[in-house]
C-alpha cells in the first residue's frame, strides 16, 4: 500500500504530483512505447488510465502495455467496473458525490467488489466531485448527473467536507474532459483551505500557466490526458520550463 502513502509525503514535503491520464479509447496500443517514454522523461508521477466509454478488455490490454515501460504507478480511473484490472497498481475508488444518481454513489461500488477482492490493487477511495465548465462533458452524459455550478463555492466546499467525514481519502474536483474552463484558483483555494485529505484537481488544463495556477491555488495532484491527446508538444513545457514548480518526486 504504496501510492496513498507516497501521495501523503509529497504533499507533507510540499511536492506536487502530476498524472498523465490514457484513455483506452484514445489510444493506439502501437504508439503508447513512444507516448510513455515522453511521460518518463516528464515531471509526471503517476500515470492514470480510464475513460468514460471503454471498449471491454481494452483497459487491460493498455494497462499491460505501459508497464512494460514505464516504473511509475498506474491508476486506474475508471468509468465503469469493466475498466477494473488487476494488472494496474491501484484504483481510485470513485464516489461521484456532487450527482444524485444512486448508481454512481454507491451501486457501481458495491457491484465493483466481487471483481476486486480478488486483485491486489490499492484501493483509493475518492470523493469525485464534478463541477459545471461551459459545455456538457462526457461524465455528465455518462452518469445522468448535473454538475454543480462553478458559482456555487459554497455547496462545492461542502461537498469536499462531507466527503472527507465519510472517510474518503482523496477529493478531486472534476472539471471534465477537454473542459473549456479548467477548476477556478478560486473553488481549489478555498476547498484546500477546508479539507486535510489530498486535492486532485483536473479537467481541461492546457497550459504551463493553467497548471500552475492549480498548483498555486492548493492542488496535491493534477491530471492532464487532452491536452496530450491533442499536443503531445505539451510534454517538453514539462521538460524544459524551469520556471515551473513542479519539484522531483522520487520514481517508485
Ligand atoms: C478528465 O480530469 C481529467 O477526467 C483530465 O481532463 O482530459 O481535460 O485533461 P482533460
């Protein structure tokens, strides 16, 4: 049980962790050598993998293939319980707490369970919090729930409060994939202020200066996958802006 203890001495060390997330969907098994080798020379720490459509077995498949060549911990991030795969290090337990629909509460969670007691991934239970950021994202339309509005700071605390008293160890403020407004420095301030559990904070971050302002704001881990998707250029601003401050964190 490695990766929530890692998690909890950076932030206690004041580093910053950096996901890269893979979409199976998106993804070409023949170019993940060349897109992880990118990711290895890269600040990132940890890579996720999931999607909210994903064909079945293809998690698996994808999972296999980036251990071959990477050291650092895949996460799993699923959209559904098909996504589960043993062969991934862990999997962040979601509750999609700012929703009502019971089955992304608490139904995919218990049917998820006869898969996983027979792995050895680490579990990460994860309040998932969605927030409202210009367009309808796919988590939306997925899980049949309304985000919370951006200008709603208020109940989007309270959610990140409640979900740490009902033992959830991460909180991650979810703008969506390919958002068109990343979560505001604003909401991720005053949720850190609140909440003694890591912040993940992700959703249509592009820039070096969008992911420093997360940062800045108080985010523990922040996940990037569109903006690779789309410019895998993306990876030498990681590289090579010193400025940045992102700090070394030890590879596992
Ligand atoms: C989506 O938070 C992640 O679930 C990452 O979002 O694809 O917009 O980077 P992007």
């Amino acid at each position: 049980m490695t990766i929530y203890k890692d998690i909890l001495n950076a932030v206690k060390a004041q580093e910053k962790l950096f996901a890269v997330l893979i979409d199976p969907d998106k993804t070409k098994i023949t170019e993940i050598a060349n897109f992880i080798e990118r990711i290895n020379q890269s600040k990132a720490t940890h890579v996720f993998v999931g999607g909210s459509v994903v064909a079945e077995a293809a998690t698996e498949i994808l999972v296999i293939e980036i251990k071959k060549h990477t050291a650092l911990p895949v996460v799993l991030f699923p959209g559904d319980i098909t996504q589960i795969s043993d062969r991934a290090d862990g999997i962040l337990f979601l509750s999609l707490i700012s929703g009502r629909n019971s089955d992304y509460l608490i139904d995919k969670q218990v049917k998820a369970v006869s898969k996983l007691v027979n792995t050895n991934l680490e579990i990460l239970p994860t309040g998932y919090i969605l927030i409202e950021n210009g367009i309808e994202t796919a988590v939306q339309k997925v899980s049949q729930t309304q985000p919370i509005s951006r200008r709603h700071i208020q109940l989007i605390i309270d959610t990140a409060i409640a979900g740490e008293y009902l033992g959830m160890k991460l909180i991650y403020l979810e703008a969506g994939s390919g958002a068109t407004y990343p979560i505001s420095a604003e909401i991720i301030s005053k949720v850190k202020e609140r909440i003694s559990v890591p912040l993940i904070v992700g959703g249509g971050i592009s820039s070096m200066y969008q992911l420093e302002e997360a940062y800045n704001s108080g985010a523990d881990l922040v996940v990037v996958g569109t903006a690779f998707e789309q410019n895998e250029s993306f990876f030498d601003e990681l590289k090579c802006n010193e400025s940045v401050i992102l700090n070394e964190v030890e590879k596992f």
